[in-house]
C-alpha cells in the first residue's frame, strides 16, 4: 500500500482537488472515508464529495470540548447537502481516568498532558474511525503549519498504516476562501470573528492582525509543537 500510495501521487500530484477525489474514491471504493474538523478546507472537500463522490463516508472527531457553533455548522452541512456525518465519541472511560488524575484543564499545564488529552479525545477516536479503511481523505495544505510543509496530495501514513490523501494540499487560503464564497458553501460561524484554525473550546483562542493562522490553536506552545497528534508527518 505504501508503493500504491506514491504511485498515485505520481499520477494525481498535479491534478485538480476533484479529480484527485474522483480517482481515490473509485480506486477505494467504500475502503476510504473523508474526516472533517468543519474548517473552511473541510467544508470545501464536503462540497466536492457531494458533487463527485456522494457515496464517500464522512466523519468527524467530537472531543466533548468543542464550540456550540461547531455543532450548528454539523447539522447545517447535513441539511444542505443531504450527507450524514458520522459523529465518533472518545471512550467514556479513558476521559473519566484522566480528567481524575489530571484535572478536567490539564493540557494548559505541561506538553505532556495537553498531547494526553489530544490522545485521549482525538487520536485514539481516530484509529477507530479509520478501522478497517485503506485510505483516509483529509483537508491538509502545506501552507497552514510549519508541521505541514512537506505533506503530498497523497502519501502514506506510517503512523495509521493507511493511504493518505490531502486534495487541497497546494491551495492557497485565498483560494480556500474564493471557494467558499463562489460556491456559497456553509461555514463556521467563528471564522467571521477572527479564528481561521478552529479545534477545541478551551485550545483555541481568535488570532491577532499579522499572525500566522495556526496561531489560535494551542497559543501557549512553540509553533513547531502545534500538532494533536492527528498528522504527525511520516518519516
């Protein structure tokens, strides 16, 4: 699979974000699935999914820390395109566990605990998630982390041992928004006030004028640590 993956990023790297959709979701059939954090790129591959690929899965990661609004934009993307987002929970257990010996804030306090609850709430609702898949689709691009640089449209993904495919990998935030607006596709209401990368309430915070657009996200932490531990690049 590993082999296949750099193959068909060979044959897709320079091609449209739909075509790159077209192509994987005909290759993987019902082994692939797409998962959305209801960003803006999100929000634009969810568009395209509707429109070339209706059958492809769609799921998303709700941690139990998220933004009201994030919910709302859930039930206004089904509405609009008839789609039935997956909604996957972290284990009741494993929270209750770490939230007694943590603290129900424990990521503010240390590295290690912010990538624990990252763990605990997101990464390992993921490997659910992606059982039994042989490819995941994701709204990546290079321009948006400095962790993110040298991601291709489809790679593989050593961590998750999976096909890994990101079709707005060379789009530019600009494009993303002319997208948006051009299409009329629905939104996170947050991105009008001033947060461009939208995660977990308590994680995420409006950016400043001339800040980066990840800046929001775990504030606190040096640029280069800004990852939960979703895609965590391959070696």
């Amino acid at each position: 699979m590993k082999e296949l993956a750099a193959e068909l990023n060979k044959q897709l790297n320079h091609a449209s974000a739909e075509e790159i959709l077209k192509a994987v979701t005909e290759r993987f059939g019902n082994k692939i699935a797409f998962a959305t954090s209801l960003g803006y790129e999100d929000q634009v591959i969810t568009h395209m999914i509707a429109a070339v690929c209706p059958q492809t899965g769609i799921f998303t990661l709700d941690t139990g820390r998220l933004f009201p609004e994030t919910y709302e934009l859930i039930d206004k993307t089904n509405a609009r395109y008839k789609t039935n987002i997956k909604v996957m929970f972290p284990e009741r257990t494993e929270v209750e566990e770490m939230v007694s010996t943590h603290g129900i804030n424990l990521f503010y306090d240390s590295i290690t605990n912010r990538k624990l609850c990252c763990n605990v709430r997101k990464t390992n609702v993921l490997k659910r998630a992606l059982s039994g898949l042989e490819a995941w689709i994701t709204g990546l691009r290079s321009s948006q982390s400095v962790t993110r640089n040298n991601m291709q449209a489809i790679e593989w993904d050593e961590v998750n041992s999976i096909v890994k495919v990101n079709p707005l990998i060379n789009w530019s935030e600009k494009d993303v928004i002319s997208y948006i607006k051009d299409k009329n596709v629905p939104y996170h209401a947050l991105h009008d006030k001033g947060f461009p990368s939208i995660g977990c309430q308590p994680c995420t915070r409006a950016i400043e004028i001339g800040e980066d657009i990840r800046a929001g996200r775990w504030w606190w932490e040096l640029p280069e640590q800004k990852e939960c531990g979703l895609h965590k690049a391959s070696n």
